[in-house]
C-alpha cells in the first residue's frame, strides 16, 4: 500500500514512514495541512494518516473537504488532541477511526489494516485475474502451474492493474501511485516496467495481456 503521512512533527513523521516502510508499504509525508490536503485529493493513496493541529489548514478539515469531493480514501486521525469532543469531530468530519498519542506500533498498523480492509480494495494474499494468480506474500505471478518471480514494483504494477480491472489507469496516475510525488525517475519508467511485465505474462503462457489505449491509459485484458 501507499500512505500518505501528514504530520507536522518532523521526528514523529520519521517515525511513522519506518513504520510504514517496515510493514513493506510505501509512505509520503507532508509536514503542513495544504501539501496534505492537496496530496490526499490526488487519489493515490491508500490510506491517509493525518494529525489535527497542522499549519495551514487542520486535520478535521482536511478529512472534510476530502469527503465533500468525493474522496474515500480512509483516514486514521493520529493526534494528542484526546477529548470526546475531538474524537467525535473527527469522526464526524469523515474520519474512519481515531487514534491517540502516544501510540504503540502494533495497535497503529491494526488500525490501518482495520481501515484499509473496509475500504473494499483488493487487500488478500493472492489476487486472481483471467488465467493469473498474484502472491502478494511470495511476490510470484502465476498461471496454470507456471510462475515467475515479480520484482517489488512490478509487483505494485500488476497489483494496480489488478485492482482497477477493466479501468484505463493514466500513465501519471500509475507514476504517483507507484513512485510518489518525491519519486526521482522518469515518467518514462512505467513504459519499462509494463514492458518487464508483458514478458513475464508471456514466459507464463498467459492469456491475460496490458493493453494501451493512446493518450488515455493501460489496462488488463484476457485475449480470446
């Protein structure tokens, strides 16, 4: 998954990417309520973990204005703001769970497992699509008895595509999933990448093939 961190406390912010980076996840971190806010719209992210006092604009309403645009990434509210009233305001706001500081490590990733579950994305150890199998624990593409090791961003690639079955998925939206606002390559990687992903579909004997439609985006198909 992606998360996206938004966190005004630098060293707390660290200590949430590690979290995240250890769970073999990828994480964002934004240190003001504008940059969130405006990373959270993106759409790229799995789950947003947002504190309430941020400079700019504060954490309920960035979860609000995240829901009045239609946005339903999930939200884990992380802040020392403790009250009834704040948890309920936050929880009101859109937030789906609210969590208090200090927290400890096991109880912060079940959150985000809790909350990422009832989101409805594909979060299962194997994902199925056509003739093709994905074990997200053994990073393998499989089909028919035959599979192939996955490298880890082509593992986030086919995962994407297979989450968004029968979507044309833009390039740039696959580039900011994949690689973040802060990646350093070229947009012209997720073109390598599909390509690393073609050959192993066929080394597999695969039906299932990404196709492309010119300035829209790519897509899975299963070929007759």
């Amino acid at each position: 998954m992606r998360i996206l961190i938004v966190e005004d406390e630098k060293r707390l912010a660290e200590t949430l990417a590690d979290i995240i980076t250890e769970n073999k996840d990828t994480a964002d971190v934004c240190h003001d309520g504008q940059k969130g806010l405006d990373h959270a719209l993106s759409g790229i992210y799995d789950a947003v973990i947002l504190d309430v006092m941020l400079p700019h604009i504060n954490g309920f309403d960035i979860v609000r204005c995240m829901r009045e645009q239609g946005n339903t990434t999930p939200v884990l509210m992380l802040t020392a703001k403790g009250e009834l009233e704040d948890r309920i305001t936050g929880l009101n706001n859109g937030a789906d769970y609210y969590l208090t500081k200090p927290f400890e490590t096991p109880e912060l990733l079940a959150c985000l497992k809790a909350i990422t579950r009832r989101g409805g994305e594909m979060k299962s150890e194997e994902l199925t699509y056509g003739d093709i199998e994905v074990s997200l624990a053994a990073s393998e593409l499989i089909c028919r008895g035959r599979s192939v090791r996955l490298g880890a961003k082509e593992l986030e690639l086919i995962r994407l595509l297979m989450a968004n079955q029968g979507i044309l998925l833009p390039k740039e939206n696959i580039y900011l999933k994949i690689w973040g606002y802060e990646g350093e390559a070229e947009d012209s990687i997720v073109e390598v990448y599909l390509s690393f992903l073609r050959k192993k579909l066929d080394h597999i004997g695969s039906k299932v093939k990404i196709s492309v439609v010119r300035r829209v985006g790519y897509r899975l198909e299963v070929r007759e």
